[in-house]
C-alpha cells in the first residue's frame, strides 16, 4: 500500500444502527467488518469503527472532518462518491479492482471525461429543496443522460444553496448516470471548511483560499452537453417507479404507461408499475406507506434533519407507520441531540437510531418487508433496494417528514389543514 | 487475468433495458470477502422469483454470450456485477448502451462488453427465441461481432484491446510509472489534507 496517510476507512454499509455494542448478528457483516478492521491495523490506515464519534457514512464524514476540500481528487469504492464533488473536487466511485489500484499505487489511468453544464436559474419556492433539483435533473435527463459526464452544476438557484444542500445534488449525479458532479467553489464553500479538524489553519487557509479561487470555470467556457432548468418551477418531487428518472411532481399522478412514446421507456414503466404496484392515475398523494426513512449519505446531514424536525416538532408520526431517523454520522447525531432534534422525532414516534446507511440499502438489519411501501430520503428506488419486494418512493426530507405524519405523500403545506 | 481474443458461444436474449447491478447481483451478496463464487448471486431476485426468468429456460443453460436491453449495468459501482456474470459462464455481454463504471470494471475484470446498434441486439434475440443453439462469436481481434446473417464491427480502443488480449493486470502496468508518481507527489501543496 504506497499512501495510508492520503487513505481513511469507516464503517457505513452493513453495520446496525442499534445495539451497537451487541456481536453483529449477521455472520457474513461480521466478517466483513472484521476483515476490514484487520487490514486497517496491518496496513496502518486510519478506521472509524462503529461506536467512534467519527464513524457514519463516508460521504457524511469526508466533508465533515474537513478532509474534503475544493482541487482535491476524491476516490472511493462506493458510487455516491460524487456527493464530495460540492466542494469543486473531482470525486468520483470506482470499483473494486480499482481500489486495489489506487491502494497499491495512489494512481489510477482514465481516459478523460465529457463536460455537462447544468444551470438551474432562479429562487427556488419556500418547501422545494436540493433534492427536488436533482430528481428533476434526472426525470429530465434520464437515467443514462449523464453517461461520460462529469456534470457542473451552477446558476443563481445553486449558488444560493448550502453546503449540505449542494452535497445533495451533487450525490445524485450517478443516477443521472454521470461519474461526477460539481460545483464551484466559493464563500459558501470556504466558510463550511475553515475550522475543521483537517482543514488548513491560518495563513495556510489563506493560501489555500486564493488557489481555491482560481478552481472555476473559465468565463465563456464550451460544454459538451447543456442542460437548463428554471428553480421557479419546480415544486417537490417524487419517484413513482424503480428507476430514480421515474419521477413526478408530487401534485401529479401515477402516469399511464401507454403515455410513453418510447417502447422502451414504456415497457419499463409497465413493468415498473406491476412491481410497485401502483395504478395509472392515482394522484400520487393517495399512496399510502408503510414505512419513512429519513438518512442516508443524500439527506443524513444536520440541515435534513433539522428541515425535517422543523415540521415534526409538535405533530405524530401517523398510526401504523414506522418511521426511521438515521443521522449520517455520529457527529451529526450528537449535534442534532445537542439541538434537541433527537427529542423531536422520538416525541413524535420515530425511531432516533445511530449513524450508518440503514435502510438506504438492504446489506444491513434495516430492511423492508416484502411489498412495504416506503418514502425514502434516499438515492435509489430500484427493485429491493430497501429489501426484497420493498417499494421504495425517493422523497425530500420535507416531503418525508409530512408523509410520516399524514401517512401519505405530501408536502408540508398539506400538512397545515390538519 | 484470462486472455480473451475470439469467443463463441450459445447466448441468452435478455430484453430489459436499465438492468441496475442491483438485480445482477442483490447487495445481500456483496458481504462476502472472498473474489470468487458469486454465480448464486447473479439475477437471483428474478431467478428466485419467475420461473420463466430466462436464466431459469434449460434451453439457455451454458451459454456464454449474454444480450441485454439498453442501460445495462446502471446503478451501484459493484464489481460484483462483474465477477457473478463472469462466475456464472458469460464471456461476453453485448448491449446498446452500457453504464460507465460497469463498463470500466468490465473491462478491467476480463468480461468483454460489446456495444452493437440496438436494431443488431434486436436481431440477436429474435435469432436466439428462435432458435437457442445459435452461437454467437465475439472476436476481439477483429473487432466484430457475428452470428448467422451478422456481421457487425465494434469499437474498444487499441489500448483496452491489448491488455484483454494479453490478459494483463493493471496494477503491474502502473508500477512502471514509479519515478513520474513519485515526482507528481513531491509537487503536493503542503496545505492538502493527511489523515495521520
Ligand atoms: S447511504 Fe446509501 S448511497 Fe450512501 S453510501 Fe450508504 S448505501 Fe451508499
């Protein structure tokens, strides 16, 4: 192994997020989180094993040890490595050969990318969120409309978002089918890096900022592909089908498949439908669910959960509906319990568990039973992604609070007539 | 790594489009530490729930050639994908459209993706419903693909060619470079982030 001083490990994907001081149950998790812990001590690489302050998503921890910063090149074995790609630095998921590659030799041969603007011009509404962009993003592009990309994503309604925010987005661009995505770095960027334990202090930062500058795209700059959105319009979105390009506004309805144009698109839809079991024309606010999952390396943040407490406080989690609150790191959950968030979602009937990516997929205890039906905070609605026979909507983290309170998908505002 | 150069074989007409690599292999799967074996895995949701799954039609035990609908591979970056498709017998696996990072990894673990036209992958499996003792040739040498009544080109660069070809590793290829990523980390800003 040439760099364990440019390497970090955690503990996200199979761990469980509670009990944490009770064996892993799962026989095959256990190994591998004990394999993982072996090679860190042979190799000497820094580990965040379950039950450290630091442990959680790795997309969660980067950014938030500072280890993330703008110019860097960001690699990681898991797909939603583009979430780092918010600070302007090249971040993108590499397989597992690849890791054993980067290991070995802190290198890795590509051939270049294709370029993607993405704007996304105006204000977004009060109750629309990073999420909802992205989702519209990928609705609009497709699945595989960002394939060979490397997208940026800029205009008024991005550079107006936050730091959690735009790691939102950013960690959507594989389900546009991009590698990467970007933002460029500006003051909203340095102020979230200044202070963290790895970021560079004192006139280091300086200096550091004045490079961190120089990292945008030129003026006048030629895209290979461009995308144009207006924030106006969009309001909260949701995913109806098994791929996230199936989405909708959550005013809409299940579409009818035989609106597709497209055979393809349409025998996907079919097929989509049949397994989510969803009629064509269902206003997609009557779908009931059994089950709200609010985390994930997408929306686990402290802003998610504070967007979202802010519309649980005071209310209940509807009859019969489970709802999961899962902070994307230990840190995170210690400041939301600081916040008095964590009170707010257990007063309300949810769950308040320990860091980790749960029911984000279905590698770990928190799983769905066969056909629960969930809103999911998450990234991907594909068939038994939240386990075997789950049905997964992708919802914001508004969207998925005022769903576990109705015990319908909804917005927010649907939840002031109660 | 096996060298591939020219492969023929029965194939499976997989009409789905946007297979993500959580259907060729569950995440249930992916817990396991060792780099071999994942053929149980591969498609094991609709293996284990349709009977008329074409992984489950005798006809097509054996094959080696698989051909999918677009968007093939979408999803998780699991090289998993690759090694269950690989386990399991297929050689080959021609398609539209492939996703990036399965392709790389594809590539990179000895299993040969194709991109052919979709009216040539259509054509494909109309040959194999009808009949599923065609065989499909995969010539990497030359480049195409062909069967009875097709004869298509395909376009992998030289570089990739060679390397499946020659059944070579990467890593190894690299650590010729040594000396030049030595160079490129003493250039390193001292601000940048060390874990340690
Ligand atoms: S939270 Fe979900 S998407 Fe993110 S790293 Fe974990 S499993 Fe992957």
């Amino acid at each position: 192994m040439r760099r364990p001083d440019l390497t970090i490990a955690t503990e996200d994907h199979n761990v469980p997020t509670q009990d944490l001081l009770a064996p892993i149950a799962d026989p095959v998790s256990r190994k591998q989180v004990e394999t993982l812990r072996k090679n860190c001590s042979d190799f000497g690489v820094r580990l965040h094993p379950m039950g450290d302050i630091e442990q959680g998503v790795v997309h969660v921890v980067g950014p938030q040890l500072g280890l993330t910063q703008p110019g860097m090149t960001i690699v990681c074995g898991d797909s939603h490595t583009s979430t780092h790609g918010a600070f302007g630095a090249l971040a993108f998921g590499i397989g597992t050969s690849q890791v054993e590659h980067v290991l070995a030799t802190q290198t890795l041969p590509m051939a270049p990318f294709k370029t993607m603007a993405v704007t996304v011009n105006g204000t977004l509404r009060p109750g629309v969120s990073a999420k909802d962009i992205i989702l519209a993003v990928i609705a609009k592009i497709g699945t595989g409309g960002g394939q060979g990309y490397v997208i940026e994503y800029r205009g008024a309604a991005i550079e107006s978002l936050s730091m959690e925010a735009r790691m939102t987005v950013c960690n959507m661009s594989i389900e546009a089918g991009a590698r990467a995505g970007m933002i460029a770095p500006d003051q909203t960027t340095f102020d979230y890096v200044r202070g963290r334990a790895h970021a560079p202090k004192d006139e280091d930062f300086d200096a550091a900022v004045e490079h961190w500058k120089s990292l945008r795209t030129d003026e006048g700059a030629v895209f290979d592909a461009e995308v144009v959105l207006d924030a106006d319009e969009l309001s909260p979105f949701v995913t109806w089908g098994t791929n996230p390009g199936q989405g909708v506004p959550l005013d809409a309805s299940v579409p009818d498949p035989t609106s597709f144009e497209d055979p393809t698109a349409r025998a996907a839809a079919e097929k989509a439908l049949a397994y989510m079991d969803l009629a064509p024309g269902t206003p997609m606010r009557q779908v009931s669910v059994d089950t709200v999952f609010l985390g994930s390396c997408t929306n686990g943040r402290i802003e998610d959960l504070r967007t979202a407490a802010e519309i649980i406080r005071g209310r209940k989690v509807a009859d019969g509906v489970r709802m999961l609150v899962v902070p994307g790191s230990m840190r995170v959950k210690e400041q939301a319990n600081q916040e008095g968030l964590g009170r707010i979602f257990e007063e309300a009937g949810a769950e308040w568990r320990e860091a980790g990516c749960s029911m984000c997929l279905g590698m770990n205890p928190d799983q769905l039973q066969p056909g629960e039906r969930s809103a999911s905070t998450s990234n991907r609605n594909f068939e038994g992604r939240q386990g075997r026979g789950g049905r997964t909507h992708l919802v914001s983290p508004q969207v998925a609070a005022a769903t576990a309170v109705r015990g319908m998908l909804s917005s927010p505002a649907d939840l002031v007539s109660l | 790594m096996e060298k591939i150069d020219v492969h023929t074989g029965r194939a499976v007409p997989l009409r789905a489009s946007n297979v993500d690599t959580d259907q060729i292999i569950p995440a249930v799967y992916l817990k396991r530490v060792s780099r071999t074996g994942f053929e149980d895995g591969l498609f094991a949701g609709w293996r284990g729930s349709d009977p008329d799954f074409v992984l489950n039609r005798p006809e097509h035990s054996g094959a080696s050639v698989l051909v999918a609908g677009p968007d093939f591979g979408t999803g998780s970056s699991r090289e998993h994908a690759v090694w269950a498709l690989r386990d399991y017998g297929f050689r080959a696996v021609l398609s539209s459209r492939f996703a990036d990072i399965f392709r790389g990894n594809s590539l990179k673990g000895g299993l040969l993706t194709v991109l052919l036209p979709q009216e040539v992958v259509e054509k494909l499996w109309d040959m194999v419903e009808a009949d599923p003792t065609t065989e499909v040739t995969v010539d990497l040498v030359n480049r195409e693909v062909r069967a009875p009544g097709v004869q298509e080109a395909f376009e992998l660069d030289d570089y990739t060619r060679w390397r499946l070809m020659e059944g070579l590793d990467d890593i190894a290829l690299t650590l010729g470079h040594t000396e030049g990523i030595a160079g490129f980390e003493q250039a390193r800003q001292r601000w940048l982030p060390v874990t340690q």
